[in-house]
C-alpha cells in the first residue's frame, strides 16, 4: 500500500514538475535567429528546363529577403505530371518548420478536381508561399493555311493537333468533352521543336497548346512562325482573361453556354492562374510562412531580378502573393459539385488521344556535342551513305547504353561514347530522340 502511494506521489511529481516545465515562459526563437547559417530545400515537380531556371531565379533573389538570409537549395521529385512532390511534401519525411517547400507542376492545388487518382496532400491544407506566374498565355495554335478561326469551326471541323506536354491533353479534352470540338491530340512528342515540326511538315494541323512569351521554345526554335503568321493562336486556355496580344483569339473559359459549363472550364484552366506555384505543407509556423510570403513577393519586385528574367527570357509574369493564392484555391474548391463532376467526366476521356508514330534507323555513333550547360546535346550518326543529326533530350529520351537504362538525366549523355552502334526512334531529320539502344 505504501509502495503504491509513494509510487503515486512520485508519479505525480513528475507530473507537476513537467507541466511546469513546458509552460514556463521560454524565449521565443526570431525568424532571423531559425533561419541564420541554415538552409531552405526547394522540392521541384519538374528538375529542368525553363522551370527549374525560374525557380533558381526566384530562390537566388528570395533569400536575400529572408530574415537570417538561408540558403536556398533544390531537389528533383519528378512524378505525376509533376504533383507527386506534394505528397512528399505532406509526408512525416518532410519537416513542416519552414524548411521545406515545393514547386509542383500547375496541376498540383488541382489533382483532387481534375482527376481520381488518389494523393497524399490536402490542397486546402497546404500553404501557399507565392505564384511567379499568373498570366496564362497558353494558347491553341493551327497553321496559317488550316481554315479554322472561330469556335463554330472547332465545333463543326476536325482537327488535329501535336504536343509535347501532357497537361494539354486536360484542355484539349475539356474542349471537346463540354464544348463540342472535333479535336485529335497526337503526343507526346519528346519536346515541343518536334510537335512544331510535325505540325509544319503537315502531319497535323496545329499545335494544342504553347506559350507566346518571348521565352517560349518555339519562339526560339521557330523565331519566325508568329511573326509571318505561319501559325495562329486561335483560343486561349484562361477563365477570365482576353489577351492585350491576341485580342481576337477565343477566350475557352468563357465559350459555355451554361453556367455549369463556364465552371467547369474554370476548374480546368485554373492552372493557367496558379501556373508555378511555390507552396509549403501544412503547419509551417505563421511567423515564418509571413516571412517567407513577404520575400517572394520581394524577391518578385526586385530590379535585379526583373532584369535578369529578361535576359534569361523566362517569362515570369503577374506573381501573386501566397495569401492571395490561397483565396484563389479556397474560391475553385467552392464551386458547384455539378461543375466538379463534370469536368472530371470531360477529363477523364482518352479517346481523342493518337500515339506518336516513331520511325528507326541503326547508325553508329559519331560525334556527341552537348547544348551549351544543359544536359541535352546534338547526337552525329553516320552510316555507309549519310551523316544523320539527331537531338537527344535529357528529361524526355529514353536511352539505354551497355544493355543497362540509364535514368538520371545528368548521367544520360555521359553514357554515349563515339563509336557506339545505335538504334535509334525518331520522327524524322533534326528531331529528337524517343529512345536510344546504344552498345559498342
């Protein structure tokens, strides 16, 4: 009896003292103070391109603005278009103190809305950090010499398009399922160049969705196409918003003719508003998630890095601040569940969708010259008749070397040695590769 009254006793001690302990006033740690000599990991959707160099641009402005001025860091988690970073983000593997953030492709606050394919991550939950770009300037392109201009024609002609993005097979999809267009997708081509020049060597009709920013691959690739309007952008993939550029072109958010239609086209082209967003899991706290918020949109403003953007043609454009953001996710979710439904029954179709056709050659390998700092390069083949140019994408080709596939883009162009017997998958002179069966 004793022994369980001291054991109580003691117990309750304890008890006593560690309430004590945890209640007892502590002084609070600054944002300056947690984040000095520290580091913050950007998790990016996708790990190159323009993508990765815009948010290596916003974190070499962003942590200047940050109390304690932490570095800024990055870390490939490529996945599901892009998304599958998030549920990373939300997972007990990721510290939710304000050092872990992400950059999903455009359709991570959407996944839920768009598609059943289950995630990790609560949209509603997460915190929004900042948006570099809000301006939606994707469009649907068709060659000068197709005779569709208007929405009437996409109804009542076919079309056929290519691309090398998945997201637009979700808008063309939409276009067809609640608006009644007649358009075939062909993709996904290994980079934008190759789905402009099926599109130029006549094999399709237009081009299902690309920017018009001076940054855009085909303005560099294809400098002259929009000028000698060889291609015109037709509609644009927005809710609300007419393009300054573009004025004619159809506004695809605003073409329903029911109210359900319009919210349906909504939730579809809400990625073109959140279209780089930087996000945070959930339970950052609030002083740093202030903090972080307000050096984006620092980071945003700052000369330096306007200039640098223009330089760099990345096309970073109308930022929106995380709070607002937030408003904005808050606002889509809201809508109706009829427009919910029926924009994952519009998306959820497949059948307007037509494979590539790739065509193949066995050349040895001559020469590898790498693109400037990328990882891509242009591949020189020859055979007993000619020399063949082929470009080999680091994010996109497949390549297999030595009987082993190799995966990490940085070690794909390593792989390949002159003097390699290649079967190569292409669409045709100066494209690039599908995929690369290379061995000595």
């Amino acid at each position: 009896m004793l022994a369980r009254v001291h054991k109580l006793f003691s117990t309750t001690i304890i008890s006593g003292l560690l309430v004590w302990v945890n209640s007892a006033p502590v002084a609070a740690e600054s944002v300056a103070e947690f984040y000095k000599d520290g580091s913050i990991v950007i998790h990016m959707g996708f790990p190159g391109g323009g993508f990765l160099e815009s948010a290596k641009l916003v974190g070499k402005h962003m942590q200047k603005h940050i109390p304690g001025n932490p570095k800024i860091v990055f870390q490939g988690r490529p996945g599901r278009l892009g998304t599958a970073v998030l549920d990373f983000l939300a997972s007990p593997w990721a510290l939710k103190d304000g050092t872990h953030l992400a950059m999903p492709g455009s359709l991570g606050p959407w996944m839920p809305l768009q598609t059943s394919v289950p995630v990790k991550y609560d949209p509603l939950q997460m915190n929004y950090i900042g948006n570099v770009n809000s301006a939606g300037d994707t469009f649907l392109f068709v060659r000068q010499d197709v005779n569709i201009r208007t929405l009437s024609d996409l109804v009542s002609k076919p079309l056929k398009v290519s691309n090398s993005r998945g997201a637009y097979r979700n808008f063309v999809a939409a276009l067809n399922n609640i608006l009644g267009t007649k358009i075939t997708y062909v993709g996904d081509y290994p980079s934008h160049r190759d789905a402009f020049a099926a599109m130029l060597r006549g094999e399709t009709g237009g081009i299902a969705g690309a920017g018009v920013t001076a940054g855009a691959e085909h303005r560099r690739y294809f400098p002259s196409l929009l000028k000698d309007l060889k291609v015109i952008p037709i509609l644009r993939y927005t809710a609300t918003t007419k393009s300054v550029e573009y004025p004619g072109a159809i506004l695809a958010g605003m073409a329903g003719t029911t109210e359900t239609q319009k919210q349906a086209l909504e939730i579809t082209f809400a990625s073109q508003v959140l279209d780089r967003p930087l996000m945070g899991p959930p339970g950052i706290p609030a002083p740093r998630l202030k903090a972080l918020q307000i050096a984006f949109m620092k980071a945003m403003q700052d000369p330096e890095l306007i200039v640098e953007a223009q330089e760099k043609k990345l096309g970073i454009k109308d930022p929106m601040s995380g709070p607002n953001m937030k408003k904005y996710v808050e606002t889509i979710y809201a809508l109706p569940e009829t427009a919910k439904t029926m924009t994952r029954k519009a998306l959820a179709d497949k059948s307007f969708l037509q494979p590539v056709r790739y065509t193949t050659f066995n050349a040895e390998l001559f020469k590898v010259t790498k693109e400037g700092r990328s990882l891509n390069a242009n591949l020189t083949f020859k055979d007993t008749k000619k020399t063949i140019i082929v470009r080999l994408d680091a994010r996109t080709t497949s390549v297999s070397a030595y009987g082993n596939q190799i995966k990490p883009p940085p070690l794909k162009v390593g792989s390949l040695e002159p003097g390699m017997k290649c079967n190569v998958s292409w669409t045709g002179p100066k494209t690039t590769a599908s995929a690369l069966v290379c061995k000595k």
